[in-house]
C-alpha cells in the first residue's frame, strides 16, 4: 500500500482504502445523546452502589430539606450539638414518640445545625449518635438511655414544633437548648384531679356506647376512679408496671362482680370492657407496629414485649378477679349475651366526642387539640359504623377506621404543629375490642371446657388490635403525599417571624 498526492498537491491519499468523511457538529451531538441514552437504560440514573445519604432519610417527614444555619467548620461546637440532639431525643422518647420520629428529628436538627456526616443508632431504650469529623480527628460518639415513661402529648407536640422552628432557619442552638429546657420545667396542661375524673367519665360514656345503662355507667365511673387513685399509689411506691397494671384490672373486675353478687342489676362484662380500655397500651402497640414497618426490628421487638406483658397484666388481674369472685360465691357470667343500642346513633356520637375528649386529659393532650381529635374520632366513628354495616366484619371494619383515623389525625395534627400520634392514638382507642378481651378471659379462666374457645378468642382480639395499629401507620404513610405542602407552609409562617 502507497501513498501518492492528489492530481492537486493536496493531502496524500491510501489506496486500497475508502475515503472516510468527516461527521458533521449535528451526526456528533445525535451520537453522543444516543449513548447517554443507551447508559441510562443499561445502569439508571444513579450508580447501583451509591449509598443513601442520611439526610435522605428526611424525605416524606415534615423535616425534608432543613436549611442549614451553620457555615464553615462547625467540629469545635460539634460535642454541644449532639449533646442537645441527644437530650431531645430523650424527651421525645419519653413522652411516647416513635422510633422513626426520633430518628428524623435528629437528622434533621443536626443537618440544620450544621453536622452533616453523622449516624443514628436507636434501639428500644437508647439513642446513640456517632459523628465522624473532616481530617484525622477521632469520631465523636455519644449514647443516652431513656429510663422513664410520661403520659405528655402536649410536652411531644411542643418538641415538634422546636424542631420544625429549627429545620426552617428561626432558632439558633443556643435559644434551642434554652427552649427545650423549658419545655422539660413547664407543667403538664391537667392537673391531677382532672386526670382521675376523665378516667372516670371516659368509661362512663364508654360503658353506654357498648349498651350499658345509668346504673352501669356510673359503676364503671366510681370504679375507675378507684383504679386510677390505685395506679397512681402504685407508682409512688414504685412498683413495676406488671404488678401495677394487674392490680388495677383486679379492682375493677372484682369490682363489678361483688356488686353483680349483692344483687345489683348490671352486666358486669360491660363494666369491666369499659374499665380495662384505658389499662390497654395503645399508645406503645401503635408506636411498636410503626417502628416495625419502618425498619426499627431491635425498637418494635421490644416494645412488643413490654406490650405483650402488659396484655398478660390485664389476664392476671382479670382471672384472680374471677377466681376468688368463684370462691365467694358470685353467680356465672353469661359472656354470650349481646347487649343492644342503649342510645341512638347521634347520642353514641355524642358519647364517643366525650371519650375521646376524656382519653386526651389522660395523655395530657394541649387544649387546642381536644377538639380536633375529638372530630377525628367521630370520623373514624361513622367510618366503623359504615364498615360494619357493608358488611367488612368484625375484623376488617376496625382497621378500616384505622387507616381514616390515621389519615385525617397526620393532616390535622401537622396543621396544629403536633405528631401525627397526638392526635391519632386517643382517636382510635375506641376501635379495639374490649369487651372481646374480657369474654375470652373469663372462657380461660372460669369455663374450663372451653380453653379453644377463649384462646381463639384471644387471637381473634389480637388480630383486631395489630389491624388498628397497622391501619393507623398505614393511614399516616397515605396522608404523607397530602402533607407535604402543609409542611412547606409552617416554615414559611416560621421564617416570616
């Protein structure tokens, strides 16, 4: 092969060979769109090992995107932030928020603050925060643990609030920690006297919705108010939560079968159903099943423990209750019989406004928020009362009201800058099956002969109580696309201040 010039003096040409021709700007830019395009299909938009990083974590919580206050170096002051994120978290834990809650403030609080590369680490009683700084500086770990337990929604909605102000740029560290310490000072919204009178009215109003009478509900009201002078005695002598827990279901059981043996006419299975709701931890089964579906296994297993033995709390207390009454000489219990409407369906909702009312005293619940969650309860009311009569079961239809209930209490707690649970848990504590409870109770405790009956029983109250939880989280995860502009709106009101 040679190379001869061109009958013009030009460039030397090959032969042998085909001339090429140079590609035009255009053919260049389709070539390599076409490729980009070919990678895109092949790998995606990301790289397949990238990991996810921490702040991501915020997405779909109402802390997406904190603006962040701090600029430059922020490894000498990197001790105070965590130790503030650490006492928050504490207190957040404290007064009953979830795991995947928790987590999402501190991120979002430390991203604000200006810790960008830190991790989280939460298990059932611990928080733990590492913080890895620039250059050969050894990390920084920092572990808490959470030794108590506050009914203090109003304490929980306040912290949230904190932490939206934070997240939108209006707080420095300084005025956050001053603001946390006040929030741990302040009282709680209710005094003493008006939490051992809801507990009252609450199973009062309760006992009438299940078709108790006058005489029954007021049982159920002077029982209960013994119950919760009884908790509140047990506490001051630090007894366990076991013991405590089985006590109260004891005296309420006892209660009402004395008063059925003296030959007082009342249906004792109602008082007694309407007496252990406010003994069952609703707060704690919702709070487990949410950090169970979010990924928190080590947190959910163990407030499922301390769930299930509460649970086993309120068997004990209910069959000692029932076999010392059999000794005494109380009559059997019918636990078959049914009980119809003691009132109609605008006076149950009238009731059930009140429980719900009542159920926020005893959480401490702030004022502006009785009413609102008093609204969503009647919603996830007539939403049970719909599904019952489509004909969704026994089963179905309390989770059904669940996912409504947890729907509207996201969208109207995030409104009145409060958790999703403050509103969510006193709402839907009327939808687990008390007087289920009880019926299967006295089968294993009294009826012998029927021990398959009262543990199917049993299982089937269970199956009801994981279905509300599990609706109440899945009614918080469909209410998130319609939340986020609510989100949005509080920092905006936060940054005009």
């Amino acid at each position: 092969m040679t190379e001869r010039p061109d009958a013009a003096g030009g460039r030397p040409q090959t032969d042998g060979l085909p001339k090429t021709q140079p590609l035009r700007p255009s053919q260049v830019r389709h070539n390599a769109s076409a490729k980009r395009m070919l990678r895109r299909l092949v790998q995606g938009e990301n790289p397949p090992t990238a990991p996810m990083t921490i702040v991501d974590r915020l997405a779909g919580s109402p802390y997406a995107n904190p603006m962040i206050q701090v600029g430059g170096s922020v490894d000498v002051s990197a001790r105070k932030t965590m130790d503030f994120a650490l006492h928050m978290a504490e207190t957040m834990f404290r007064y009953g928020a979830g795991a995947l809650e928790v987590e999402t403030s501190i991120i979002a609080v430390t991203a604000a603050l200006g810790l960008k590369h830190i991790e989280v680490d939460i298990t059932n009683q611990s928080v733990a925060i590492n913080y890895a700084p620039r250059g050969d500086q050894p990390p920084i770990t920092l572990l808490r643990v959470v030794r108590s337990w506050t009914n203090n929604y109003a304490g929980l909605a306040k912290v949230h609030q904190l932490v939206t102000d934070i997240v939108a740029g209006g707080v420095s560290r300084a005025d956050a920690i001053g603001r946390l310490d006040g929030i741990i000072r302040s009282s709680k919204p209710y005094p003493r006297w008006m939490v051992t009178c809801a507990f009252g009215v609450f199973a009062a109003v309760f006992v009438g919705v299940l078709g108790g009478g006058l005489m029954a509900s007021g049982l159920a009201f002077a029982s209960n108010i013994l119950v919760s002078l009884l908790a509140r005695q047990m506490g001051r002598w630090r007894a366990p939560d076991f013991f405590a827990t089985a006590s109260c279901a004891f005296m309420v059981t006892f209660i009402a079968l004395m008063l059925r043996w003296a030959g007082v006419d009342i249906p004792p299975s109602i008082v007694v159903a309407g007496g252990i709701l406010l003994l069952l931890p609703t707060g704690r089964l919702v709070s487990s099943v949410q950090d169970a579906i979010n990924g928190f296994p080590v947190t959910a297993a163990g407030r499922f423990l301390s769930t299930f033995l509460s649970f086993g709390a309120i068997v004990a207390g209910i069959g000692v209750a029932f076999v010392l009454g059999d000794r005494l000489g109380s009559q059997p219990i019918d636990v078959t019989q049914t009980f119809p409407d003691a009132y109609p369906l605008w006076g149950q909702a009238i009731l059930i406004a009140i429980a719900v009312v009542a159920i926020g005293v005893t959480e401490q619940t702030h004022l502006k928020l009785l009413m609102p969650t008093a609204a969503v309860g009647l919603v996830g009311f007539f939403a049970l009362w719909a599904a019952s009569a489509v004909g969704l079961g026994d089963r179905l239809s309390p989770a059904a009201s669940a996912v409504v209930i947890g729907l509207l209490a996201r969208v109207v707690a995030l409104r009145l800058g409060a958790p999703q649970l403050v509103v969510a848990v006193p709402a839907a504590l009327i939808l687990l099956p008390g007087l289920k409870i009880f019926r299967s109770m006295y089968v294993l405790t009294v009826e012998e002969t029927d021990i398959l009956l009262g543990a199917g029983g049993m299982l089937n109250a269970a199956a009801i109580v994981l279905g509300v939880a599990a609706g109440i989280v899945l009614g918080d995860n469909l209410a998130r696309p319609l939340t986020r502009n609510l989100a949005s709106n509080e920092r905006r009101r936060v940054r005009r201040r």
